[in-house]
C-alpha cells in the first residue's frame, strides 16, 4: 500500500465527513496519552476540526490518501502571522513508520515557508521520536524544544513544543 502515490491536498467541504471520522481515531489515539474520555455521543472534543473547516484564513486543513484511501489528516493555523503551527496531524496506524508521516508533513510545511511549531507530550514515546526526527531533518541543527504549560490546565503535564524553519536557512 505505501508504494502508492501518497496524495496531500486542501481538505474541502466535500472532505469534512471523511476528515471527522480521521479525527475519531486521533482523538481516541490521543486519549491513552491525556486520559480524556469520550463525550456521552461518542465523539470527542471538535474545536480544533471546527476550526480548521470554518473558512478562517488563518486555519488551512489538509488530507492525506494514498491510492484513494483516506490515510490522515493536518490542520495547520497561523497562517496570518509571523509562525505556522501544525495544530493537529493524523496518520492512520496502518501506513505508520512507513515514510507517509514524513512526506505529508513535508509536503504541508512547504505549502506556507517560514517559521513552524509543533506541540506533542513526552508521555507520547512515537510522537517525541517523530517531531524530533521531522525537525532534524527539515531543520538541520537549528530547532528547538522547548517545554510550555498548557494554558489553564495547570493539572497536565507541559507540552513539547518543537520550532523550526523551512526551508532551512
């Protein structure tokens, strides 16, 4: 399946069921690293998809298909100001550690040069290998990391932020 032409666009309108389901299996994914619990539906909190399909300019979603399969999702936000964050990233677990990951980010961050960020936690073992690597490469010797609260949640742990630049001075 990952020899298949992987397939990074503007998610559209037309795209919001299929990157609602996508956004199911991120939040449940997530939720072993931050112990949040369904909503009563079912569903998990939205306001980060919301967001990124409400026609802000500051927001651009994307979806990611490898030979018509739906395999993952970003939503990038920022896009106004001074540094791009890439708020929300998905890959379905069938196509990870495969070189797809890698790709779609490559292929959205060079939608919008510039200034990047991404946040992750620590507690999250494939997401700290997988920022750090993303940055290493795009950003060879120049990122940083660093450790932020998360804002009015005093309970959690701080997030992983990485920072960056593309292209790479």
């Amino acid at each position: 399946m990952t020899s298949a032409e992987l397939n990074v666009r503007p998610a559209t309108i037309a795209d919001r069921p299929t990157v609602e389901r996508l956004w199911l299996l991120f939040r449940h994914d997530l939720s072993e690293f931050g112990g949040q619990l369904p909503n009563p539906d079912g569903t998990f909190r939205r306001e980060r998809l919301e967001a990124a399909f409400s026609g802000d300019v500051d927001w651009a979603p994307y979806l990611f298909s490898l030979g018509g399969h739906p395999v993952g999702f970003a939503f990038v936000r920022g896009l106004r100001g001074p540094t791009r964050v890439l708020n929300s990233f998905f890959v379905v677990r069938g196509v990870r550690r495969s070189g797809v990951g890698m790709r779609a980010v490559r292929e959205v961050v060079a939608r919008h040069p510039g200034e990047w960020e991404v946040a992750f936690q620590d507690a999250n073992p494939g997401a700290v290998r997988f920022w750090r690597r993303v940055a290493g490469e795009i950003d060879p010797g120049e990122w940083t990391e660093e450790r932020r609260p998360v804002p009015e949640r005093p309970d959690l742990a701080p997030d992983v932020w990485v920072s960056f630049r593309y292209p790479s001075p």
